[in-house]
C-alpha cells in the first residue's frame, strides 16, 4: 500500500476544474469530443463527460482508444498491423474537424500519448487536440505537455503512481508507491 495522494473529493475536485478548463480554453463545447486511453482514462473521460453535461447541458461524445497495437516498445506482425490496430477501440463519432480531448490518468514518459496521437491521425484530421491527464509525474521522454492537469505529483522513476477509479477499482483515490 502506498501513500495517498489524493481521496475521492480531491479527484472530483481536479476533474471539475479539468471541466472548467475545457470549456474555458474551448470557449464552449462545440464541435467537442472526448477520447478516453484504455482503460483509467476511459472513465475519468466518462466522469468530464458527465459534468459537462451538467454545466452546459449538452451530450459530448466519449470514445475509448486502445493505442496498444501503436505502441513503439511492442514487437508486430507487419502483415497483419493495419488490421489490428483499430481493432479494440470504441468511437463511434467522426473526429474529423472536432476539438479532440485525450483523457488519461497519468502522463509519464509521453509515449502512451505519441502512440494515442498516432491512433487520433489514423481517424481523420481533427481540429485541435488537447491532452487531459489527471495526474502529470514528469520524466518526459518525448516533447509532449497535457493541457489540463488534475494534479502535479513530482516522484523520483523508481516510484509509481497509481491511480484507482471506483467503476474498476471499488475506490477512487490516487497513491505513489515506492
């Protein structure tokens, strides 16, 4: 067990202001759709959804992304990498021309986000894309910076961070593990 970090209200606290951001930084909902990154990040996506609906009354779209057959640190079959690599995911909206909104739970190195922007371009050509993360621990090893930010947690790369969703994990809270 590790050392909690954030409880249930801090979580729901940073993805409402997440929520804000959005609306702010997009002057509005319009032409907005959230992709969730299997599988935490499909239910924080879920839960913005859910309080923008609540604050703008409008029904956004929420996909989830499954980037592992885009992963760069996992070995293919380059025959068959075309067919397999939209195979797991659920999007049933267009992202051509929307202001995407990636939602993950942590942001560490930035390659689940390369390989999520690549998985993104294979859909279409959207407007923008912005990156929510509820969690950013730093060590980057790509370019890559999240947009809305639930919370900074600076840890040393022996640690982890581990976040927990109620809808998967029975709680919602997030720990760093030594």
């Amino acid at each position: 067990m590790g050392k909690n970090i954030l409880d249930k209200m801090a979580m729901q606290r940073a993805l409402t202001r997440i929520t804000y951001e959005i609306v702010e930084r997009n002057k509005g909902v319009e032409d907005l759709v959230l992709i969730g990154i299997k599988t935490r990040g499909v239910f924080l996506a879920e839960r913005i959804a859910n309080r923008l609906q609540q604050l703008e009354n409008v029904s956004i779209p929420v996909g989830e992304l499954d980037i592992t057959n885009y992963r760069d640190d996992i070995e293919h079959d380059a025959t068959s990498i075309d067919e397999i690599k939209m195979s797991n995911n659920n999007i049933d909206f267009s992202v051509e021309n929307k202001r995407v909104i990636l939602v993950d739970d942590v942001l560490y190195t930035g390659r689940t986000v390369r390989a999520a922007l690549s998985a993104v371009m294979d859909l279409g050509r959207p407007k923008s894309i912005n990156l929510a993360v509820l969690v950013d621990r730093g060590h980057r090893e790509l370019p890559i910076r999240a947009d809305f930010v639930g919370k900074n947690i600076p840890s040393s790369q022996k640690e982890k961070i581990k976040v927990y969703v109620n809808e998967i994990d029975g709680k919602d809270a997030v720990e760093i593990l030594k």
